[in-house]
C-alpha cells in the first residue's frame, strides 16, 4: 500500500500555494489506490498561529481532501525525534556544538566563504573535534564522518518530475542541525522520523523543498530507514516572481461557496499542468467525479511508483 502526505506548517490558513501541495500529494496517492494522511507540522512552535491547524483541516475537508490516518502534530513528538537522536549519539553521528550565529560567520568570513543568497553559507565544522570547554548550543549531524563511513558524501536520488538528482552535502552544506540551539528540532530530524514512523512511501511536496532531499536521504541512512520515493511539484509564484507564501502576501483561500471551491481547485490543478476541467466551472460535476477525473491525469503524467 503506497502511503502519501501533505505536511502544513500551521503559519497561517492555506493559500493557493499550499492547496497545490495538497492537491498534488492527494492525487498521487489516489492514483495507486494508495492513502494519504495529513501531518501538522508544527515543530517550530514560535512560528506557528494558534487555530491554524484546525482552519486548515477545515479548509481542506471544504475541497473534499480527508486525511486516512490520524492527524499527527509534530508538537506531540519531542520523544521521537529525542530517540533518533540518541540513536545518532550512540552511533557517534553527530557533536554538538558551541558556536553562535555571529561566531559562525566569523569563521566563514576568515575562511573566505561567502553567503549565496537564500542559502546559508557551510559550516566550517569547527566542533567536530570538541568543545574547547565551551557549552553545548546545538547538535549537528557529523556528514564528513558518514560521509567517510558510506564512501562519499555526494547523493544521488531521482525526482519523478525532475529526473536525476545529486549533491554533495559536506560541500554544498556542511555538518547541519538536527536540535537548535533555542531547542527546537530541526525540520530535518522532524520529517525524516516522521515518514518513517507514519510509513510514508511517497513525498509530494513543492520544489523549494526539493533541496532538503539529499540531507533527509543522508539520516534515513544514518538511522536505518527506508528512502521513500520524491517528487516535487511546480511551485505558484507571487507578483515579486518568488514562492507564494504567507510571508509575501498571500491571501487565505477563498472557499466561502462552492463555486469559490471550484475556482481555487481549478486553479490549483492548472498550476500542476492538469487540464482546466470544464465541467466543474458549471457545478454540474460533483467534487469527488472531479478529483477522480484529474487523479487520472496525474497518472498519464507522472508514472505511478509501487513501493
Ligand atoms: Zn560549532
């Protein structure tokens, strides 16, 4: 049984962005048979709104998408994402770390490493080898020793959309940060635990995300679970050419009649390549007749995978 998921941050009520993500995870499980489950990712507590996570649930039900499995909130899994990291210390995959953000840039700039927009700059692996006496802030996966350990520190994965995939995460992104130096898991840890503990076999989500895959297929190595298979999907952009988000914009949906439904589905479906289904702009077809007529599309575009 294939096993999808949409995983919300709970920042906000979904936009048209998210509802493509949704859509998207959703048609790829239905085109196997398969299931998907909604999981409420809010491991970042801060950042999270108080009712969104319901809204979203709402929101969802409202264009006929209903998780099969039990909604799982990050929030509930410190124990967990604690014992993949005991795990990871037992088997001396990660150290923990020392250094503040400003310390971090220090070391950067001595070495020459310059930041890239949108992406942080690698950490020099200052703590490697200890501490020097200095308190414990985070704890990073140790990616030159595994590396050293599998052979090399390039991954190589397949997209469903975009093909063939590699990266070299000791060079494009050094030791990274599995528990925060404010406490906080990191997405990382959080979702690769997640999948394997909900059984996830397909991860549908939108590109952005597409460049976390190399470091999640490095822990579920690390800590002895299966890669599910990935596809990344186009992502919607804002007026200012980058991801729609909340933090640009983006409005709530507007799923307040059914006719409001039916536009947001459609236009959710376009963004995906999927035909403009005439029949739903006039309701004479019903939501679940319309799901079903594009979870067929989805499969003569993107070729369904067994597990
Ligand atoms: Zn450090």
């Amino acid at each position: 049984m294939n096993r999808g998921r949409f995983a919300p941050s709970p920042t906000g009520e979904l936009h048209a962005g998210s509802l493509v993500a949704a859509i998207a995870s959703w048609l790829d499980a239905k085109a196997t048979q398969g299931e998907w489950w909604v999981r409420i990712e809010d491991v970042d507590g801060p950042r999270c709104m108080d009712g969104a996570a319901a809204s979203i649930l709402q929101q969802l039900a409202c264009c006929g998408l209903h998780s099969q499995g039990e909604v799982a909130y990050q929030s509930h899994r410190h124990l967990r994402y604690q014992e993949a990291l005991d795990q990871l210390i037992a088997k001396d995959l990660v150290y923990p770390c020392a250094c503040t953000r400003k310390e971090i840039e220090d070391q950067q700039a001595a070495l020459g490493l310059s930041l890239a927009r949108h992406q942080a700059a690698v950490y020099p692996g200052t703590c490697r080898h200890g501490l020097n006496g200095k308190d414990a802030r985070a704890w990073r996966f140790n990616v030159a020793k595994f590396s050293a350990l599998r052979g090399t520190a390039v991954v190589d994965w397949h997209d469903r959309r975009l093909g063939a995939q590699s990266q070299n995460v000791l060079e494009d992104v050094g030791d990274f940060v599995l528990k925060r130096a404010d406490g906080l898991w990191a997405y990382q840890l959080a979702v690769v635990v997640d999948d394997a503990a909900q059984g996830i076999t397909h991860v549908v989500r939108g590109e952005d995300l597409a460049d976390n895959t190399a470091r999640q297929y490095l822990l579920q190595e690390a800590l002895g679970f299966e890669h599910p298979h990935y596809l990344h999907t186009h992502l919607v952009l804002g007026a200012n050419g980058e991801k729609l988000s909340k933090q640009n914009g983006a409005k709530a949906l507007d799923l307040s009649s059914p006719q409001a439904v039916r536009r947001a589905l459609q236009s959710a479906a376009s963004a995906l390549g999927l035909s403009n289904f005439a029949a739903i702009a006039d309701g004479s077809t019903s939501l679940e007749d319309t799901l079903t007529f594009w979870t067929q599309e989805w499969s003569k575009k993107y070729t369904p995978v067994s597990h």
